[in-house]
C-alpha cells in the first residue's frame, strides 16, 4: 500500500497562475486534471521512459508547452501523476483508520479500501507497481516514491501496534516487520492481478481473504478481548 505524505513534491499550484483563467469552460483547473489524468494512462500503456511528452499532450487535448506550465518536465510530471491520483485514497484511508476503534478491522478496511481503488484504478497501479523501485531515476523521484513507501508501512506500523496493545497481534515480532509482511502480501496479489489475471471480480472478498492468511500467522495465540 502507498499511502504518502502531500509534501513530499509540490503540486506546482502557481502554474494555474500562469494561465488565463477561464478561457471558455476549459479551465485551468479541468486542463491540470486532463494532464495529470492522460500521463497515468500513457506511462500504463507505454512505460515511462518509452512515452513521449507529444503523446501525453495528444491524450489530454492540449499542446505540449501547456504541460511545461505545470511540470517541469516528465519525471516531475510521473510525480505529480502519481500524487494527484492518489491523494483522494489517502484521504478515505487516513479517515477510516481513525474512525474504527478496532485495529483488527482496520486491517481488514485497508486492504478492502486499495484493492477497491487499484479495481477501479489499474493503470494507477500498474505504474505504481511499475516504477516504485526508482531504478534509473533521479534522487528526487527516488525520494519522493521512498517517502511514499515509508509513510505507508508507517501507518501500518501503528495499527498493528494497537492490535499488539490489545493483544490481538502476537507480540513478540515487532510492528514494523508485521506491517512488511502484511503488505507483502497484499502487494502480491496487487502484482497478480494487475499484470496477469485482471482486476477480481469481488475485490471484498479477495482483500478478506489476504488478510485471513496474514492473521493465520500474526493473530495472538487465545482468545482477542
């Protein structure tokens, strides 16, 4: 799961200052989206070093020297990609966690939440999956998907310490490896499904069924109080 931080890389807001505001019902706004929306399904379907700037423009409908009015170039504009898709998930997920009191069905929540998300949202995915190791990119784009990362295991970090609190989790692994390991395995079955059997059918019930064989081996031995 990547859940980020959103100041990692800016979203470059001072760009809609450089257009005109509202130039017919094409607003800077609407453009941004198409942009940020068009580069997603092109790096997806091309790969991100094989897609061109002059292709993502043609996707989104606008020159290409209109993108440069909010990237400064592809890299950032992967990143902002990136960001900009998943910052709606971020916030449903950070406001589910803190509204179920019960650690155990906020395990159960979070893996429901992403592959309700990545169902609706493959090609997100596939880049995701695709660059998340930063291999060939510069400090900042390795920096930014690192920060992601982080932030994500961190989050499950918490839960599960408040599942080990209760007495839910066994205690004696520590947190952060069970967050690994958890997202290990729900990271697997990401990678299946989004580059060889296709989105699941019931994404309920798949998540449910990840996080039963996470808590075969994680679950507190007795009974959870």
């Amino acid at each position: 799961p990547l859940w980020g931080r959103r100041d990692v890389v800016s979203t470059s807001e001072e760009a809609l200052e450089k257009e005109a505001a509202g130039q017919g019902e094409d607003k800077p706004e609407g453009r941004r989206e198409r942009i940020l929306k068009a580069a997603i399904e092109v790096f997806a379907s091309k790969g991100f070093h094989n897609a061109l700037m002059d292709e993502v423009a043609k996707a989104a409908g606008v020159g290409k020297g209109t993108i440069y009015l909010y990237v400064s170039d592809k890299e950032h504009l992967l990143i902002e990609a990136i960001r900009h898709q998943l910052a709606m998930q971020e916030e449903r997920v950070r406001a589910f966690v803190e509204n179920e009191p019960d650690p155990i069905a906020v395990l159960y929540g979070l893996a429901r939440l992403d592959f309700e998300f990545f169902t609706s949202n493959v090609e997100l995915g596939k880049v995701i999956q695709s660059e998340q190791a930063a291999l060939g990119y510069s400090e900042r784009f390795r920096e930014t998907m690192t920060q992601l990362r982080r932030e994500g295991l961190e989050l499950l970090r918490t839960v599960i310490a408040r599942a080990q609190e209760k007495g839910a989790l066994r205690s004696d692994i520590d947190a952060r490896d069970l967050a690994i390991i958890y997202s290990g395995v729900v990271g697997a079955y990401f990678f299946s499904f989004l580059f060889d059997e296709g989105p699941p059918g019931d994404p309920e019930a798949v998540a449910g069924r990840c996080v039963d064989l996470f808590l075969d081996g994680a679950r507190a031995k007795g009974e959870y109080l």
